[in-house]
C-alpha cells in the first residue's frame, strides 16, 4: 500500500513507546511563544494539530474527543446558560458548547493566540465558525488569571488543555490550586468537565492522580473514557461538581433533551452512549481507588 509520503510525524506517547503517522502535506510549522505549533495533512485521519509534538487532534475523529469532553456535563446541568472554556485551541470544543440553544454566554481562555489563528486559519471544519458566534468570547491569556481575575459564576467549566507533563505550557493546571479556583468561579450547582489524559494500563497512573486530584476539591466526581483511534488508545476524562452524580440520566430522556435543546446532529453521543461512557473498565477503576497522590503546585504532574 502506497502512502505517497516520505514525511512521517512520531508522537513519543512515554519514555520508549511511541506512535507514527505518515504526513502528507504541512501547512503550518512554527515555534510559538509557548510551544511547538504544526498543523498537517495525514491520508488516514485527515487534518491534524500538533502541540509540542504531541497529537492534539484530527478532522477524521475529533467528534469522540469533542462529544464527550462537552456534552456530559451540560446534559447533567440541564439548562447551561455561561460556559467557561479553558484551553480549546481548535474551536471545536466551542463548537460543541454553542450547540445548545440554552447556551447565552461562552468564553474560551486560551494562552497561545498563535494557536487559535492558526486553528481560524487551517481548521474550519473543526470550529465551524464558532468563534464568530455572537454568544463567543474569546480571551487569549493565562487561564489563572483569568480565574483569579473573573468576577462571573458559570454553569459549566470545561478544561480543554493539553497534556498535564511537567514542562508543559498547561502542567499547573492539573492540580488541586487549579480546580479550587475553577470551583470558585462555578455556580452551586455547576459542573466541571476536563480531558485528564490516557486511560491504557501502561499510562494510568497519571489519569488516576488526577482523578484523586479533582475528588480533593469535588464532593464528587467520576471518570470517564472514549476510545479515540488516532490517540492509539481510549482517553480519560472527569466529571464533577458539588451536586451528585450517582445515578446517569435515563437514555430516552437524554435523547429527548438533545433533540429539544442542541442544534445539529451528534455523532457519537446520545442517551444510551452516555450511559456506554461511564462504565469504565475495571482496570480504571482500580487504578483510581489505589491511587492515594493529589497534584499540587509544588508536586506537579511529572512523566
């Protein structure tokens, strides 16, 4: 099978392990004041961000990234009226949130504006426009201090970052000085929804501390995962808020909510997907339950 590239992009996903896609067309390739910036064409999965080398994202499959980091906390609060968006590069997770008709206000705190243009740029088929949405306000700055800075109270916080590594741009925000600020900033009975990395046996460890991290600052939280293909493994994601999240809203309820308030046809996600997202394997649950390490800034995440 011919590729018709000479040109291949390896993501070191740990020390000795790894994953490589054939490249067939660069569009953007440049150090940022923050990271590594690229944007690509692949022939399997279509157009793809990179940060840092580091896979962020592709046309192909970026619905079973997007879908479930957004929807589940909005479905759990019903009505979101203020979204926070942390991190959120691509637009697309901005995408997801102005899909529901409820939805007044959403801001998006990104550090890189490099990113963003490049992502308005080479990426509308993941932002669809969302970033001129009236509803949209995009602020390009440190997402702590716009917590520490924002007088406003939010439905939903959503934390879209990049991977928590320790000399990252986005490590600090793994940790439990993060998500007591992010609780400040969202309403009594507010969600918060983060992307908290791999859930494969060999890259749980840190998924689990995170987990235990955001359970310090949470009455309650509970994972979650998506098997994401150009991940090369299925990704772990968190829920939580003060409110309960026992028992999951009934699936036909579920579809009814989405039919009656977001725009546009999902994907991947509807009542009995959800229910599919949170029973995670045992292996993660174990993991969490060992897990006794809470991030801090003085103990940050390391790989």
């Amino acid at each position: 099978m011919s590729l018709n590239t000479d040109f291949w992009v390896t993501d070191n996903t740990a020390p000795g392990a790894g994953y490589r896609y054939a490249v067939s067309k660069v569009l953007v390739w440049k150090k940022t004041n923050f990271q590594d910036l690229a944007i690509v064409d692949t022939p399997v999965f279509g157009r793809a961000l990179l940060l840092d080398g580091n896979w962020q994202s592709s046309v192909s499959d970026e619905f079973l990234y997007h879908e479930p980091l957004v929807h589940p906390a909005m479905l759990w609060h019903g009505k979101p009226r203020k979204v926070a968006i942390l991190g959120g590069g691509e637009g697309a997770t901005l995408r997801e949130v102005l899909r529901w008709k409820t939805v007044d206000k959403a801001v998006m705190v990104d550090l890189d504006g490099e990113v963003v243009e490049a992502c308005k740029t080479h990426l509308p088929e993941m932002h669809q426009g969302s970033f001129g949405d009236l509803r949209a306000e995009l602020v390009i700055g440190d997402a702590r201090d716009w917590l520490q800075a924002t007088d406003e109270k939010y439905d939903v916080v959503i934390s879209d970052l990049s991977e928590p590594l320790e000399h990252g741009p986005a490590y600090e925000l793994f940790t439990k000085e993060y998500f007591l600020k992010v609780r400040e900033v969202l309403k009594p009975d507010g969600y918060l929804a983060l992307q908290a990395g791999s859930v494969a046996p060999q890259e749980i460890d840190l998924f689990a501390r995170v987990c235990n991290t955001v359970a310090a600052v949470f009455e309650h939280a509970r994972p979650y995962a998506s098997m994401i293909p150009s991940f090369a493994a299925p990704w772990g994601f968190v829920l939580a808020s003060s409110q309960s999240l026992d028992s999951l809203p009934d699936p036909n309820s579920t579809d009814r909510t989405i039919a009656e308030l977001v725009g546009g046809t999902l994907r991947m996600l509807d009542g009995e997907a959800l229910h599919g997202l949170f029973m995670v394997s045992g292996h993660v649950r174990r993991a969490i339950e060992r897990e006794s390490r809470v991030y801090t800034i003085d103990h940050p995440p390391q790989r």
